[in-house]
C-alpha cells in the first residue's frame, strides 16, 4: 500500500492562485505606475520647467551667485520677469530682467534713468543709476518684434542688452519662478 498524499480542498487551492495571480498583478500595477510617474516627472523638467544655477553678481540684491532657481518654460516673458537664456556658446546660463519687449523703445537719459515708451522704469530706484555702453547700443532703442531687451539688477557689473542689443525670445531658457536657495 502507497501513502495516499491527501489533496487540500479545491477551495484553499483556489485561494492560492487568487493571491499568487493578485501579487503579480500588483507588482506590475506598480512597475506601470513608477515609469508613468518618471515620465511625468522628466516632462515636467524638461519642457515645463527646469532648474538653474545663478552664476555672477550682474544681479545682485534680486538673485545672487550659486542661488538655485526653477523656471517656467512656457509662455512669453513680460517686462519685469527676471530671465535665464543661453547666448552662443556659454555653458553658463545669463540670467537677466526683462526690461522691454517686442515694439517698445528703451532710452537711458543724461541722469541714468531708463525709460520705455517714454515712462521710467518701474523699480528703478533699486538697481541705482543706469548708463549707456561705449561702443553698444545707439540710444533711443527700438526692440524688435519677438525680441526682448534685458538689464542686470546690478547695472554697474552687468553685460547685457545695452552691450548686445536685443534677444530673440527664443534664446530664453525661461522666467524664474521661485529661488529654491543656495547651492
């Protein structure tokens, strides 16, 4: 006589591969779920926004050197929006403030005081007295359409669109958002 191996009720065996089937079934319920969750998260770094690294005092007080930034990607900038673009071959980001765009007329008078369209710029007693460049631009200055015209906070240790003139809008990385802190 052979030891009869007693068979657990169709019920318990049931059960089991309910669980078995159950558990793998949440293992890739989860797997799903991470990858979409990196996809979001890399879209939302990379097209929507980004981070930056504030390089230079050409901005101080607002922002100051190592400071960590977000940026918005989207949307255009609008006079005020203080900006990160990349210029040529610079591996370092500019960040600059967006003093006039597209169709508007930058002049800086005889005291230093920037004016668009004629109105002096707002917030300008922060950023102290702003002169013209040897050798940049002609004052007035009109910015051309889909253009922006760009001024350090720090006038005095800025390199910025009275050295260059104008940027094309899409040279902006994109407008700071929030200072996150330094790095």
């Amino acid at each position: 006589m052979g030891i009869e191996q007693k068979q657990p009720p169709i019920e318990t065996v049931l059960e089991q591969k309910v669980y078995q089937a159950e558990k793998g079934h949440s293992a890739v319920t989860l797997a799903v779920r991470l990858v979409v969750t990196m996809l979001v998260v890399a879209l939302l770094l990379g097209v929507v926004s980004g981070l930056s690294v504030i390089r230079g005092s050409s901005m101080e007080p607002s922002l100051k050197s190592r400071d960590v930034v977000l940026l918005y990607r989207l949307g255009k900038p609008r006079r005020g929006d203080i900006v990160v673009l990349h210029r040529g071959s610079d591996k370092d980001h500019l960040v600059k403030r967006v003093i006039a765009i597209g169709g508007d007329e930058v002049s800086i008078d005889e005291n230093g005081e920037v004016l668009v369209n004629g109105e002096p710029e707002p917030d300008a007693g922060k950023w102290g007295e702003t002169h013209a460049i040897e050798h940049g631009v002609n004052f007035p200055y009109r910015v051309p359409d889909g253009s922006v015209f760009l001024l350090g906070d720090n006038r005095e240790a800025s390199r910025d669109s009275r050295e260059w003139g104008a940027i094309l809008q899409k040279e902006i990385a994109g407008r700071v958002i929030w200072v996150i802190g330094q790095r």
